[in-house]
C-alpha cells in the first residue's frame, strides 16, 4: 500500500526530506478531514507524487497549515502541505486503493477468501471509490482511467496465456503494463491543468507511463517468490519473463522516466528530481536485491567488500503472530509505513535498513550534501551531475 518510492532519511537532505514529509502529512490529513480516519489507510507514498510535481511546477511554495502532534513526527507539530496538488493525491490514492482491494476480493487472495471479510471489503472499496470519484469531480479530474485500470488488468491477466490448439497466445508484458501506465500517466498530466502549465502536459504523461511501468514490474519481482509458491497469477511467469529479461524492462522504463523528467518545466525540481530519479533507481536495485539477482552487470549500489554492504546470508525473522504482530501492524499503519517490524519484508530490502547510510550525502556519496548539490535550497542535486 505504502508504494515504492520510500526515501530513507539519512540519505535524503533535510530540506528535501522535510518537504516530502510535508506532502506526506498532508495526504494523510486531507483524507481525515475530508473522508474520516478509515481513509487513512490509503495514504500512498507514490500517490503523493502528484501532490510533489504540482507543487514543483509552481514558482511559490504550496500553502502550509500547522498540523498537531502525531506519532509519525515523534509527536511533534509540524508544516504541512494544504493545495489542490494534496487533495489530487488523496483522490488518486482513494481510486487506487479501491481497485487493490477489489483485486484481492476477485482474486480470493488470503483472508479476502472469507466471505464475511469478502463482504466487508467489497463495501468499503465502493465507498472508498465513491469518494475518490467525488474529489476527482471537485478538481476537474477525469478518473475514468483509474476506475477502469483495474477491471482492464483483470480481462488481462484471465486471457488465454496460451492455447495451443487455436495458436492464441496471450497478452505481452507491456500490454499486462497498460493499465497501470495509463493510470498514472492521466493522474500526473492533470497535476499540469492544476498548475497552469498546459505545455508540460506531454511530458508529465511520459513520466507516468514510465513510473507506471516500474512500479508494476518492481511489484511483480518482489512478489515473484510468493506467488510462484502459493499459485497466483504473476506477470512475469505468465510471461515466461525470467528477472534478467524483468531488469531490461525496468532499466528501460527507468530511462525512459528519467528523460521525461529533464524535459519539465520545473521552478522548483529538487524534490521531483529526488524521487522519481534517483529513489525510483534504489527501488528498481533493491527489489533485485531482495529477489537474489541484479541482472547481469548491476550491483544494488554497495559492492560486498563495502562497509555498507549487507551482511551475508542473514535468515529472515519470522512474523510471531498473536498480539504482538497485531500491535506491530498497527503501529506501521499509525506511522504510515516509517516503522517496520524486523520480520516486515520491505523492511528486509531497504536500504536504509541493510546500510549504513548516515555518512552518505543526497547523492549517495560520502560528504556534506550540499557542498556537492546546487539547485532548490542548495541540495536538489541540479547540474552536479551526481544524481
């Protein structure tokens, strides 16, 4: 749920990281104040790129309100983001959540096999969608794309993956893509309407097919194991596409991302530059990391005689169960995925976890950021050719 652009805080300037988790905040109070505390388990670290970019093609700063202590600030106040460009991400992060849980429900995946739960869950993505769709209406957004994103990937992954006898094979992996592209592609080209940058428009939608693409074949990688294991539909083995091949197709799309983005007209790129370059290509490293393999020729950012480098062969904590793996599970969702039990798996393949990172500037080497980084308050990582 929580997405996978997951910016650690020590490898992320001050300015930078506070910014993103002014955005952060604001998505999670927005869909409060606007839809009660239940919607807050949608909050979506990817969602909330919207929020960034509309903000970013603006000259000014996005609105900030005081927001009150909460758990994931260690109780402290702080500014958060108020703007159209929030109540966009809150819209977008409602649609999608809706189509994941209707996904599972479809599906029977584990506890959505229980029908009372089956039940519950139906309920509350039809809620979750309906309001979503209303937000979207205020802020002349147009969600058919998202609505229709997850009964288009469900057509997808029940055609025929091959038959043989007819000679029909079944839908390619940039087909099994689509969906998600152009998802995310309508939600970040309205961030330019929002804006009032009309021209950036193509690009923008560009970047979200990029990012789209990446974010559902990094899905499938880490998921890769566990659905082979329990039967379930993955796009890679319906594809035959072995993690060699899966790196091709996400290197690219990191290309692809990475030259949409240079070619938008941003007054304030620091952030966007951040996230959607440079944590995009640690979450591309880490899934591979995670899945035993970086493809030939790729190294998930530490060589093995690093002092960084992960400890080898180290067995993985199991989940205990019971009340304590229920307190655990509540106190990620409070602190919108910051915290992560030992036994989490994402938490397993971060790098944040896996590193010491605390000595690493913002653009990954050893120093003081922002002598290295020009651009936004010193530390974009603009022109120093490091990001």
């Amino acid at each position: 749920m929580f997405g996978i652009v997951r910016p650690c805080r020590h490898a992320m300037c001050k300015g930078l990281y506070a910014d993103w988790m002014g955005h952060l905040c604001g998505l999670c109070l927005a869909l409060r104040d606007e839809h009660g505390h239940l919607s807050r388990l949608v909050t979506n670290y990817d969602g909330l790129l919207v929020s960034v970019l509309t903000e970013a093609q603006s000259p000014a700063s996005a609105p900030r309100r005081r927001a009150g202590a909460c758990a994931l600030r260690g109780f402290k106040g702080a500014d958060v983001v108020e703007s159209e460009g929030v109540r966009l991400a809150a819209s977008v992060s409602l649609l999608l959540a809706a189509g994941k849980v209707r996904d599972h429900v479809a599906d029977g995946d584990g506890v959505y096999a229980r029908r009372p739960v089956a039940a519950g869950a139906t309920r509350l993505a039809g809620r979750w969608s309906s309001a979503g769709t209303a937000m979207a209406g205020t802020l002349g957004f147009d969600p058919s794309p998202l609505t229709a994103a997850a009964d288009r990937q469900a057509l997808l992954e029940h055609s025929p993956a091959q038959a043989p006898s007819r000679n029909v094979a079944g839908p390619g992996l940039r087909e099994l893509t689509g969906p998600t592209e152009d998802a995310v592609a309508a939600a970040f080209a309205h961030t330019a309407v929002l804006a009032g940058k009309p021209h950036n428009r193509e690009a923008l939608e560009a970047a979200g097919r990029g990012f789209g693409r990446l974010a559902h074949l990094i899905d499938a990688v880490e998921d890769l194991a566990d659905d082979r294991a329990s039967g379930a539909y993955n796009p890679l083995a319906a594809t035959g596409t072995g993690l060699d091949e899966a790196r091709r197709h996400c290197d690219a799309a990191h290309a692809e991302l990475r030259a949409a983005v240079d070619g938008l007209d941003l007054p304030r790129p620091g952030l966007t530059r951040a996230l959607l370059v440079r944590e995009t290509g640690s979450a591309v490293s880490r899934a591979f990391a995670t899945a035993g393999t970086h493809g030939p020729g790729h190294s998930p950012g530490h060589s093995p005689g690093d002092p960084g480098a992960p400890p080898e062969g180290r067995p993985p904590k199991r989940d205990p169960g019971g009340l304590l793996s229920l307190a655990c599970t509540a106190l990620t969702c409070c602190t919108c995925g910051l915290y992560r039990p030992a036994w989490d798996e994402e938490r397993e393949g971060s790098f944040c976890e896996r590193f010491d990172c605390s000595g690493y500037d913002c653009c990954g080497n050893c120093g003081d950021c922002c002598s290295c980084c020009s651009g936004e308050d010193g530390c974009g990582c603009d022109g120093c050719g490091c990001d």
